[in-house]
C-alpha cells in the first residue's frame, strides 16, 4: 500500500470532491484526508489517498485526464512526525517526574459504542435532512458519509452511521429489488445485497461471508471494526426482503489490519 498526495486546481469548486473522490474510490483507494482552498490559481484540491502501489499510475491517469482538472501534480504523502514524548527528570528525591504540569486523570469512558465510549443519541434532525440529499446523489454517496462521520462525536458515529445504512438500504431495496419473490438468506446476499454494495464499493463474495476491499471508512485514526453505514445498509436491504431482522456481522475490518473488510449474516 503507498500513501500519496495529489494537487488538483480546477476552475469549479461545486461538485469537485464529490466528483474526483469517486474516482479514487472506484480505483481501490481510501481518500484520507482533503482541504480545499481558492488561490490565483483557481480551486486548489488536496486530497491524500491509500491504495496498492500497482493502480496508482492508472490512478493517476484518471485524475490527470478528468474533466473537471486543469492541473494536477502527485507526490509522496510523509505525515509529519509526531512530537517527542516529554523527558523524565530526577527531581532529587530518587524518583523521576515528566516536565509538564500535572493534571488530574482524564475520567474512564464506559463501554459502549465506537471506540470505547458511551453511546450518545442520534441527532434525528440532521439525520433527516441528510436523507433526501442521498436520495438523490445516489449512489455517489460515501464521500458525504465520510464526511459526516468525521464531524460526528464519537459517541454517536456507530449508531447514527448504522441508522443511516439501514435507511438506505431499505429505500434501495423497495427501488430496486422489492418486486422480487422471498429468497432464502444466502440467496438474498448473493441476490440483493452483493448488486446493491456493488453500486458503492468493490465487494465479492465468498461461500456465505462478502468481502469489501475498498471501504472508505477504514484508517479513521480508532481502533475496532468502524464500517458501521454499510453493515446498517446490508442489514436493511435483507430486512427488507425477509421482513424481519438479519444480524449482520462485520467480522473483519481493515481498520484493524485484515486484508479485506468482512460481514456475515444470520437470520
């Protein structure tokens, strides 16, 4: 994997992101992190993205040659190194002390949802007007959805996530696959919920388990499986067949350092 930084200036700022961003998904690789700016230039992009070292040229190509680009430059992407840990010091009497203030212990968060933190409630609203605004950019939805996770609070990234994916997918499988007859599970998954993901990200599937090479949502920076809006989305396409509730499972992510992002299905 190689993690790169390209410089795109363009004349329009409207609908950018959305657009290029989609091509660096749709080339296996997650978009890290962006900023935007205006300059003399025009509308300056900054995107930084991981993927395998094999598609970065055609990557590139894509990029270069798109039609919203007027220049565009690549380079290495090296983070800035992290800030030494403070020295400890003698103090005089044998024992050792950090040369920073002290402060009172941070409080334990309980356990609960992402991350380790107690869960929050879902912001309904903001919930509610985003939910049009998928409606019609879809399927060019996972760059408004990274987004919103990075502005949520911890506490409430799980739960709203999962709550929007079970909205999609329930509004997809009445577009899409309601007049169907009822299926089994397996051939639900197969059927319905592998086309569906296939809209969004590359996903094949082995025996009984799909398997998401390309999740946007991975590398966030926390710990534990964190593809919370698509297993919401599976698990609302197969409800929607089923009728009642299909426990998905992300089993793997690779957030955590599997090769690919795995979920499972039970009825």
């Amino acid at each position: 994997m190689v993690d790169v930084e390209f410089r795109v200036v363009s004349d329009r700022r409207d609908g950018l992101l959305l657009a290029l961003g989609q091509v660096v998904i749709a080339n296996g690789f997650t978009l890290l992190r962006q900023r935007m700016l205006n300059s003399d230039e025009g509308v300056v992009l900054v995107m930084v993205v991981r993927g395998p070292a094999d598609a970065l040229l055609m990557l590139e190509e894509k990029l270069g040659t798109h039609h919203l680009v007027q220049s565009f430059e690549a380079s290495p992407y090296e983070p800035a190194p992290s800030a030494p840990a403070p020295v400890a010091r003698n103090n005089g009497n044998g024992h050792g002390h950090v040369g920073q203030t002290s402060a009172a212990p941070a409080p334990v968060a309980s356990a609960g949802a992402a991350g380790g933190h107690a869960a929050a409630p879902i912001d309904t609203q903001r919930v509610e007007t985003l939910l049009p605004q998928l409606a019609r950019n879809y399927p060019n939805i996972l760059l408004q959805l990274v987004a919103l996770e990075r502005e949520l609070p911890p506490t409430q990234r799980e739960a709203t996530l999962r709550y929007i994916g079970q909205r999609v997918g329930a509004w997809v499988y009445k577009r899409d696959f309601a007049l169907g007859g009822q299926l089994p599970l397996a051939d639900s998954v197969r059927r319905i919920a592998l086309p569906a993901m296939r809209q969004l990200v590359q996903a094949e599937l082995h025996e009984d388990v799909l398997k998401v090479r390309n999740s946007p949502f991975c590398h966030r920076g926390e710990s534990g499986e964190c593809c919370h809006f698509l297993r919401g989305m599976l698990g609302g396409l197969l409800e929607g067949q089923h009728g009642t509730h299909v426990h998905v499972v992300e089993s793997q992510c690779r957030n955590t350092g599997a090769e690919t992002c795995r979920f499972e299905f039970e009825s």
